[in-house]
C-alpha cells in the first residue's frame, strides 16, 4: 500500500550565510490534495520547491518525498514546474513534447498534444519564438501532462492570460487523481481559491498556518485572498 | 449554468446551493441521476472534494442520495422538493422584506409596489446602455 502522505518535512531548515530562508518546518501533504502555498515575496516558497527537487539540499532536517529524499528515484514521481524558464530555447515545441516522452516513463504525449491544440499553439515554432506568457503555457502543459504522484508547479500563472488560465486551472483539476497532489505556489489566489482544497502561508521561512479553504471561509467570513491581504498587510 | 462565487461563504455551501436550485427548478427532475463528481466539478471548475463535500451536504438534507455503484439520484420525493422550494422561498422572502425595511418601505406599500409590478405598471422600461462611447476625450474609469 502506498503511504498515506506524499511529502513530509521534518525540522527542515535552510540557510544562505546570514540569512535563514527556512527554519524548522515540519508538515505533512496527504496523497489526493490541491494544496496552495502562499506567502509574501522572499517568504521561501521557492527555496521549498528547490529542496523538494534536489536543486539544493536542507542545511538541517530533512523533506521525503514517498519516503525518499529528493534524488533519482523522487524525479520519477514529481513533476517540476520552476518559476523561471528552464528548457533549451533552441528547440521547437514538438521536440520538447518528444523530449520528454523519452525522459520521464509517465508522460502522456496524447494529453500534451491536445492541450497544445486546445491552447492554439504552434507546435512548430522554437521556444524562443514564443511569448513570454505561451512560454509558459508550453511549460505547464508539459508538467501537468505527466502523470505524476506530486506536482510542484512555482507560480504556474503569472504571465498567463485570465482566459488561458481558467483552462489551466481546469487542467489541474481534471487531472486530479487521487492518489497525487498538487502543490501550487502563486499570488494569485482569488484565481486559486476555488480549486484549492487546503492552503499553507509561509512567513520568513516559517509556515504561518495550514487550512481547508472552506474553514477559512466559514471561520473568518471571508475569502482566502481576503484573509491573506489581512494576515500580511504591510 | 453560471457557477459563480461570492467571497464570503464555503464554497461547498455555495455549490450545495446551485444544485440545490437545479433540483428546485426542475433542471435536474426528480428520481434522475445526478452527473458524477467529476463532471460537477469540471462543469464549476471547483476542486473534486469541494464538490463530494457539497453532494454529502444535499445528501444530508436529503435532497439527493446515493447508491453505490451507480451514483446519485435526485430524490422521488416531490413533497421533499416542494419543502425545500418553499423554505428557500420563505428565506428570499424574508431577506427582500429586511431590504425594504432598510429602504424605509411599510408592508402596505410593499403590497402595494407587488401588486403594482405584477399587473406590469412600469414607469421606466426603456434601458439605456450601461456602455457609453465618448467622443474624442480620454475618460479614465
């Protein structure tokens, strides 16, 4: 049987120098969860991200991932989506489709050519013919055309048009299964909101609070965009 | 359908509200199978278990139950729709009279302004668009 939580975090903690960009998080993400991770700029959604990829290592304690730390056989069940461009410009976006069937055994090239198609993108043109914004959609399509057991998308929507998001968001919750999770980090929350089961703020490296979207709601009477504007008003 | 949100309430509540309207309505006619949780929540663009929460909800009132295998029913009980029609009209009722209690309109007059829209004595029909197209200088809204 699989256990029941996909990623855990124990004590885990991250320093640059002076500077501490996570300090003693412990959480558990359950298998089955759209889990939004939210919090201020500079308040360690990113380095989290890094460390649960194996793109940085934790200074103290330690992340799981299906009860490994992030190495080779973590990769196979993650999809990473990284807030910055990552994929070799050069190549068209046929060949990246391509590219990735041959390296990750779960990817769905049907599904990414529908997406693609969907999105009215030319499959053609090179990566860096694209705009800003279907750069992004490219991306995207391609993390969540994996069938992944954790999806960790860092600020999957930003440059993406209101319209091409809702498709996005759809896409997130169509592929919904439940025997994986989605963690999202973004600052677009009211966008979020609705396909979000639990979110999580984190504040200088510290996670402020954990919660069902629906508590929120029912609790402080208002949106979770609304709260998080309250709780991190400057 | 339009499945939109306001900002204060669970969603699920809001979700258990619009399906719940359908069955009122007749959209989803009575002793029918619901669609799936799946598609519900695709049709809402909500998160799956929102939806389950808000299907468990209806299923609690008893509006609509499952069988298993086969998913969800509407309920054949007309007399439970019928109830549920008349307490949520009760409700609205309840919430347009506080309105016109705030707008300082007596319970005569609201009869009166009832009586008045029903027998279609409307001074104003003729709409204006809300879109307006300035001529040549720049209106910042």
């Amino acid at each position: 049987m699989m256990n029941e939580n996909i990623l855990t975090c124990r004590n885990l903690s991250k320093n640059y120098a002076h500077l501490s960009a996570l300090s003693g998080i412990n959480m558990n993400i359950p298998r089955g969860r759209i889990i939004g991770l939210l919090g201020p700029n500079g308040s360690g959604k990113t380095t989290f991200m890094k460390i649960a990829n194996g793109l940085i290592v934790p200074s103290e304690g330690e992340l799981l991932i299906g009860g490994h730390r992030p190495g080779p056989e973590t990769k196979k069940i993650v999809s990473f989506l990284p807030a910055t461009d990552y994929l070799p410009s050069w190549m068209s976006v046929e060949n990246l489709v391509r590219f990735f069937s041959d390296f990750f055994g779960d990817f769905n090239a049907e599904k990414a050519d529908g997406m693609l198609k969907r999105l009215d993108i030319d499959t053609r043109a090179r990566l860096k013919t694209l705009s800003k914004g279907t750069k992004e959609k490219v991306q995207l399509i391609l993390a969540m055309s994996r069938e992944a057991q954790l999806y960790l998308l860092d600020e999957p929507i930003g440059g993406v048009d209101p319209a091409a998001r809702d498709y996005i968001l759809n896409t997130i919750i169509t592929n919904y299964n439940e025997d994986a999770s989605v963690i999202i980090s973004t600052h677009l929350i009211a966008d979020v909101e609705k396909v979000l089961d639990d979110v999580i703020f984190i504040q200088n490296g510290q996670i402020q609070l954990c919660r069902p979207v629906d508590e929120i709601r029912e609790q402080e009477g208002k949106s979770v965009d609304a709260y998080f504007r309250e709780v991190f008003r400057c | 359908m339009e499945w939109n949100f306001d900002n204060q309430r669970p969603i699920y509540t809001q979700l258990a509200e619009m399906i719940r309207m359908c069955i009122i309505s007749g959209i989803y006619q009575p002793g029918s199978r619901l669609p799936s949780v799946r598609e519900l929540a695709n049709e809402a663009s909500v998160n799956p278990n929102t939806m389950q929460k808000a299907l468990a909800e209806l299923e609690r009132t008893g509006l609509i139950y499952a069988v298993r295998t086969s998913g969800r029913f509407v309920t054949e009980d007309e007399e439970k729709i019928a109830s549920a029609r008349r307490s949520l009209a009760e409700g609205e009722v309840e919430k347009f009279l506080r309105k016109m209690k705030d707008l300082g309109i007596g319970r005569d007059e609201v009869i009166e302004l009832i009586r008045r829209s029903e027998t279609g004595g409307k001074e104003e029909t003729v709409r204006t668009s809300d879109v307006s197209v300035s001529d040549g200088t720049q209106e910042t809204a």
